[in-house]
C-alpha cells in the first residue's frame, strides 16, 4: 500500500526504521523481530535505509522486497543520490517498482568515508533530494508514494534554520507526500519547524513525523547526535550521569521518550517515527507507556 493512502485513511501513522543488517543470520534475527515482535503493533509502514557501497544497497533492496513480499507489512525503501547517477538510480527505482515496494524516502545522502579524493558523490543535476523526488516521478508516474527528510534542529550544513526551511518546503512542494524528521530530544524543535515551514507555504496536508531514537546507549545515542546535528541536551545527559546498568539507562531512555511523544502527539503531531536500531524492545516499552495499541489505537 502507498504510505499516504494509508495515513489518509488511518489518520495518524505510527512507524519503524530499520538498517540493512550484514550477515544472513542477522537479516534472519532481523525479520523475527519484525515479524513476531513489531507487527502485532500494525505500523502503518516499516522503513528500511540505504547505504554507500554496493553490497549494502543490495541489502536494503532485498529486504524491502521481503517485507513486501513476505509480509503484511508496508515497507518504505530509504534511497540516496550517493555515487549514482540518473541511470543507475532510474534502474533501482524500476526494481523497487517491480518488487512490489511502493514507498520511497527521497534522500541526498552524504559522502561516504574513505571514498577517494576527486570521487563524484553527488552528479550533476542530483546535488539535492528534491532532484530524487523529481527524477522518482519522472521516471515512475503515479507509482510510488514519496517521503522527504528533514532536519527540525537545522541540517549540520545549513546556511541557517530558515534556509533549511525554505529548501525543505520546495521539496515538498516538488511532490512528497510524507515527511520524516531527524531524532530530537525537546518537542519545542519539532513545533518551531512546523511554524517555519508553514511560513514558507508548506502543504498543510502533508504529515511530518516526528523521529523518536529512545536512548538505550548514552554514549552512542550522543555520538549520533553530535553527527546529525540534534542536540544532546544538558538535562538529559544529566539523567544518564553515572548510571552503568543497562537496564537502567533503557528505563530511563523510554521513560524521556515517552514523555517527548506525549508532548508531540498533544501537540498535534501527526504520529510517531521509531529509529528502533533493529531492536524492538524500548519500542514496545514506549507503546505500552503511550497506552497505544495496534496502528496507534487506544490499547484496549
Ligand atoms: C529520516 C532520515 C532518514 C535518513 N536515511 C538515510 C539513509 O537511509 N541513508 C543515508 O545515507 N542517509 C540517510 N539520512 C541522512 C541524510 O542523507 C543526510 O542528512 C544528508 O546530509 C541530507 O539529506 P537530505 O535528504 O535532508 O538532503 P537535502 O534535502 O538535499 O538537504 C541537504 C542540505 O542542503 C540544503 N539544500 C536542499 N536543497 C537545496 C537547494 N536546492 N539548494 C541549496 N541547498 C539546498 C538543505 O537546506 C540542507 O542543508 C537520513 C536522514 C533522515 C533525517
């Protein structure tokens, strides 16, 4: 099914991502957890990312096709504008197609590393991910369902917050029907986003999902966050000062996170976007707290 329809039709979508896993007992660990753990909450999709080198993008391609293939579930394929060009990105939107995945989230990507100097990572013409929404359309008409990107604390690169915006509602406006954000941790981000977008004439029909990365790992989760720029806030690191138990840091990390997706959903966001690091439980821990059952409902 197409993300969009399905959100129309729901009315709010609740949402899981994924990352390629390396080996084929990973991908194997993966898909239990997807299936037997995950689907019982019905997301409206389940989204898969999308690597730098080949043997990586295969790998998402495979899964997506599994997932819509193999299961109920709606997968989106991430998809990057990374050492492609429009032919080579035209082929893998017509495998995507042919495989039944009907979802895509349009992405730049960046630079991967160790990448030789003079390597071009971005072609002409594909510097940005409106020209992924573009060529996806051109080359598909009416096939798939586009996803955007966006960053509520600003890109790393930005110029400034309402360059960002302004680009952000240009890709939108270039045909995406759904956004996702980049993980933040204080609801005032994603709320500040929302107003500066709506200036520059956003599409007020066009649901922009909030990104949840529940904390499970503080040193990670703040290395992650110095990457994509979201901030680790002072408070929150204080919570997580000298707590060594994992269990423990998880409970804490699901407790600051359902609080923020209280806050979001009060707030009007349109749904809840899991980065669920191919793991399921502060996930489900988070639903439970949120008092919400499958596709979002009230838990009965
Ligand atoms: C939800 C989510 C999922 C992601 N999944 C993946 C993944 O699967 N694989 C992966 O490799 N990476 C992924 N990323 C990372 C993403 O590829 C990087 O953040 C990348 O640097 C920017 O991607 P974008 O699509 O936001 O780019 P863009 O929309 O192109 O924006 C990048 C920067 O360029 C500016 N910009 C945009 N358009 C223009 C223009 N026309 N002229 C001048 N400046 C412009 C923007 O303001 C911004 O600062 C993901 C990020 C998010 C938030």
């Amino acid at each position: 099914m197409r993300v969009r329809d399905l959100i129309d039709k729901q009315g709010r979508s609740f949402s899981f991502e994924f990352f390629p896993p390396k080996t084929p007992e990973a991908e194997d660990a993966l898909f239990d957890v997807i299936v037997n753990e995950l689907s019982p909450l019905e997301p409206t999709f389940v989204s898969v990312t999308y690597g730098a080198g080949g043997s990586t993008r295969d790998r998402t391609l495979r899964i997506v096709a599994r997932i819509a293939q193999e299961t109920s579930l709606t997968p989106v394929a991430h998809l990057t504008t990374v050492l492609a060009d429009q032919e080579e990105l035209g082929r893998i939107i017509d495998a995507l197609a042919a495989s039944g995945v009907e979802n895509i989230l349009a992405l730049r990507g960046d630079p991967p590393p160790g990448v030789p100097e003079g390597t071009v990572i971005h072609h002409p013409g594909l510097e940005h991910a409106i020209d992924l929404v573009k060529l996806i359309h051109a080359r598909r008409p009416g096939d798939f369902s586009v996803g955007v990107a966006v960053h509520p604390e600003g890109h790393p690169q930005s110029t400034s917050l309402e360059d960002d915006a302004r680009y952000f509602v240009e890709k939108v406006r270039a045909g995406a029907e759904f956004v996702v954000t980049q993980f933040f941790f204080e609801a005032k981000h994603y709320f500040a986003l929302r107003e500066r977008a709506i200036r520059y004439g956003f599409p007020p029909d066009v649901p922009i999902l909030p990104g949840i990365m529940p904390v499970t790992n503080a040193s990670q989760i703040k290395r992650f966050a110095e990457l994509s720029g979201a901030e680790f806030p002072a408070w929150l690191a204080d919570r997580f000062a000298g707590v060594e138990n994992p269990a423990d840091v998880r409970a804490i990390g699901v407790e600051v996170a359902t609080q923020l997706c209280e806050e979001l959903l009060e707030g009007g966001a349109p749904g809840l976007h899991f980065y669920t690091l191919n793991r399921s439980t502060a996930t489900r821990e988070i639903y439970r707290n949120l008092g919400l059952g499958p596709r979002g409902s009230a838990a009965s």
